[in-house]
C-alpha cells in the first residue's frame, strides 16, 4: 500500500511539473504537493505509511534470499511461472 501511494504521490507531483525525489518519504512528498497550493490536510496520514517502504529498493548489492530453485522445482516436480 506504501508504494502505491508513493506512486500517486509522485504521479501527482509530474502533473503538476515537478520532477519528485527519489525518497520513500510520504511526508515529504505531501509537503512537496503543498507548495504547489494543493490542501493535503485529508492526506496527512497516509504520511504513516512511510513506516513501511522498501529502504532498500535502489540498492545495488541487497541481501540475498538464498534461494535455490532447481531444489525447489525438484521437491515440487514442476516449475510454476
């Protein structure tokens, strides 16, 4: 739900001609929309959501999950797509 406001947030901030920040930050993003005389009050707190964004969606070494596919398509018989 996070990211998804976070799109519509920035999604909003283009329309209006500005280029949004990289950020996961809700609370920003709505300040941003303010300064473009936009009345977030009624948006104020989606801005909690901010506690559940990806912080490491633009890493470029994240953590690897372990995961073994050839061992799990051999437990299960087939691959699933």
């Amino acid at each position: 739900m996070q990211q998804a406001v976070e799109k519509a947030l920035k999604a909003w901030l283009v329309h209006l001609g500005e280029i949004p920040p990289l950020t996961h930050d809700l609370n920003r993003l709505l300040r941003l929309l303010e300064r473009h005389q936009v009345d977030s009050k009624a948006l104020q707190p989606l801005g909690q959501l901010t506690l559940y964004a990806v912080q490491f969606r633009y890493d470029f070494d994240p953590q690897p999950l372990g995961l073994d596919r050839e061992a799990s398509v051999a437990h299960n018989g087939t691959a699933s797509e």
